[in-house]
C-alpha cells in the first residue's frame, strides 16, 4: 500500500525557517518525482515545487522561488522541504504528492498527482 | 502562465441529481494535462480525472471528465451524498510547472 507521511510542520516566527518531511512506502520511491503542494487555511491548492526522482530536475512556484529548497534522499525514501524566510503568506497545510505519468520517447503524457500525504499544518505568526 | 478559472463557485444540487462543473484555462491546454481531484473537509485531495476524461483507479463510473482546448467539463451523473466536496481541476504546463483552478464547492441543497 502506498504510503506518504509528512512530519516536521509547527509554528514559527516571520523569518524563521522549518524543515518538512515526507516519508514513503509501498512503492520504489527512486522512480517517482515527487511534489510539494500546499494550502492556506479555506483557501485553495497551490503547487509549490517539483523533485524529479533522481534530483536532477527542481521546479519551484514564484512565491516560494529562492527561499524554499526541495531535496531528497532515495535511500531512506523521504523528501524534503526546506522553507526558509518564512512569511505569513506561507501559512498553510503542506501535501506531499506522488507524480505520475505515462513516458515514451522523451515525452509525457497524462501527468497527475496519484497519491497524497495527510498534510502538516505550517503557521507563521509572531 | 496559464490560469484555470472554475464555476460555478458553489453549486447546490441535491442527491441524484447530476452536477456538471467547468473549468476554463486562459490557453489552450493539452486534453492529456488536464486533471480533477476531489477533496473532503479534513482530508487530502483525492485523484479523479487525468488526461481530461480518464477515471482514476477506483472511481465509481458516475464521475466523468470531457473537453479540450480551454474548456474542460466534470460530470457527476448521478450525486451521491459522499460527493459533496470540493472539486478542483489542475494542468500541467511550463511555467509554473503546475496550476490549479480555484474550486467549486459542491454543496448539498
């Protein structure tokens, strides 16, 4: 059964920073991208990064770009998310999402998010 | 950057009606990047639809996805009360790499 399990959310002051976890199972985690998504408190899903599975792609939203880092570590299944300078804005539930798709020839097609964390609450407040 | 704009906001349907929701995208967006999920109070979003009209695994055959170009449709034939929830679309494109619509909150009547 797949597995995704996000630990490391908490609350912290303006300019702090935190260190988000995702930790996977049921499935050989090296061969999926990985993403981060996330959602402000009655508001709606907003894609914040993307990990290929071998790092050698990272994408990130303008409004995490230069303060958040995504990273990985294929032996112990996890992914990782590394918010620095944190702002009020950037309170809100954090989801890890699995990325799937069907490739052929350098092309993919019928890209989604197939399986989802529970979430961990991130509040920046001072 | 291509934005994705949902409607209605909320729908108000009873049970065993049918519920069609859109989603419009400012470009035209490839009918295989287009996705639905479903999310209930307090829980994840949930696959639905991908590549525009495929159902996910485990997805009754009430749930339907169609369109192409800038107007996509998800089509509940039938409501039944565990779907009320909050429906969003979302594409795949090139910068940002993803987008999501803003939702519509499907409520019960």
């Amino acid at each position: 059964e797949v597995q995704l399990v996000e630990s490391g959310g908490g609350s912290v002051q303006p300019g702090g920073s935190l260190r988000l976890s995702c930790a996977a199972s049921g499935f050989t985690f090296s061969y999926y991208s990985m993403n981060w998504v996330r959602q402000a408190p009655g508001k709606g899903l907003e894609w914040i990064s993307y990990i290929s599975g071998s790092s050698d792609s990272m994408y990130f939203a303008d409004s995490v770009k230069g303060r958040f880092t995504i990273s990985r570590d294929n032996a112990k299944n996890s992914l990782y998310l590394q918010m620095n300078s944190l702002r009020d804005e950037d309170t809100a539930m954090y989801y890890c999402a699995r990325d799937i798709a069907a490739c052929s020839g350098g092309t993919c097609y019928e890209i989604r998010f197939d399986y989802w964390g529970q979430g961990t609450l991130v509040t920046v407040s001072s | 950057e291509i934005v994705l704009t949902q409607s209605p906001g909320i729908l108000s349907l009873s049970p065993g009606e049918r519920a069609t929701l859109s989603c419009r995208a400012s470009q035209s967006v490839s009918s295989t990047y287009l996705v639905w999920y479903q999310q209930k109070p307090g829980q994840a979003p949930r696959l639905l639809i991908y590549g525009a009209s495929s159902r996910a695994t485990g997805i009754p055959d009430r749930f339907s996805g169609s369109g192409s170009g800038t107007d996509f449709t998800l089509t509940i034939s039938r409501l039944e009360p565990e779907d009320f929830a909050v429906y969003y679309c979302q594409q795949y494109g090139s910068s940002p790499r993803y987008t999501f619509g803003q939702g519509t909150k499907l409520e019960i009547k």
